[in-house]
C-alpha cells in the first residue's frame, strides 16, 4: 500500500510539478500609447489556449466617455473607407456602467486575438490599455474594437486585476494595476499593491 502511494506520487504528481505550464504576469511593457503586460511561462511544457481577464474599478456613472447614440452614429456616418470600429467612439459597452469591467477578455499582442500558446521561458505581451490623452482605452477580444472608454481626472483612480489562465495549468497570480491621470494629461499605469475596491 506504501509502495502504491509512492508510486503515484512519481507517477502522477512529480511530472506535473516539474514539466506543468506555471504562467506568470512579471510586470508591465509600454509600446507608445499602448501598455502591455509582460507574461512568461515558468513550466517546462508549453501553455495552450493561454487567456487573460482583466478586471477594473470602481466604475461610476459618468466615467465612460461616449454613448450609444455616439456610437450609432459613428457607424452610419463613417465613409466606404473607414471602418468605424476604428473610429475613437467604438466601444462595445459604453453605456453598460453599471456592469463594468469584470473578468472581461483582452487580447495578445503577439497574435492579435484572445487565445494565445506559450512557450515555456519566451515572454508574450498582453494588451491591457491604450492611452493618448486624459483618457484611457479599455481593449477587447477584438483588436479593432475597444470596450470602452474611461474619463481620467485628478481626483479619479481606476483599479485593474488581470489573471491567466490556460487549458492545461492553473490561473496565474493576480497582477494589480491602478490607472490615473499624469502630469503630462495622459494615463499613468503603474503596478498597485493592496486589494481591488467592491463593484460600485
């Protein structure tokens, strides 16, 4: 019987602790007006179908720039040659305050769409916001097309959660963030230590 569970511990346990995918958010990466977070597989075997989820709060009544008439009628008017989801009013969600950001899919940088492989020890970046003014991008699964978009003020902290997970690991630990208005009138992200405040 002692032999059996020893066996199964060298089985069973000790490869999957040695080779399993350990998914790990190792810090931030700013591209210009875009920011990314780094990610780097520490496991022996590659992550498949990694995915990130992005949470932010509090979000307020007021907070978010554009609403749906806007956005309607960036699409009717937009011309043959551009494309609307481009335009600056494309946001999928803009008046679904109440519901905020939880748990929502961004995309990787690296492949443009939401699921993503990775290698163990080659980082990959995963998009978590765009900023080019006094005001921040929240992106989407679709790389065209933002979620929303936050109105920044001095008086105005949002604060962000992203985990990853994968169809053959764990999540990874949660990374923090807390997004706010710079001195040069542009986001500022920067990593947060503490807990994320309730959904309003």
């Amino acid at each position: 019987m002692i032999g059996g569970f020893v066996g199964m511990i060298f089985s069973l346990f000790l490869p999957r602790l040695i080779f399993n995918p350990r998914i790990k958010i190792v810090g931030l990466d700013f591209h210009g007006h875009v920011v990314r977070l780094i990610v780097v597989n520490k496991g022996r075997t590659a992550a498949t179908d990694a995915v990130g989820r992005m949470t932010i709060r509090p979000i307020g009544q007021g907070d978010i720039i554009g609403t749906r008439a806007e956005i309607m009628k960036a699409r009717k008017t937009a011309s043959p040659d551009d494309d609307w989801r481009k335009t600056v009013n494309a946001h999928l969600r803009s008046e679904d305050w109440q519901l905020g950001i939880e748990m929502e899919h961004t995309f990787w940088a690296a492949s443009g769409k939401a699921r993503l492989n990775i290698n163990p020890e080659l980082p990959e970046r995963l998009v978590i916001a765009y900023s080019e003014g006094a005001w921040v991008d929240i992106p989407s699964e679709d790389t065209y097309v933002k979620r929303t978009r936050l109105k920044l003020s001095e008086s105005k902290i949002f604060y962000g959660e992203v985990v990853i997970g994968a169809a053959n690991c764990r999540l990874s630990k949660p990374f923090y963030f807390q997004i706010s208005l710079g001195p040069n009138q542009i986001a500022t992200v920067e990593p947060y230590k503490g807990k994320m405040p309730k959904k309003i």
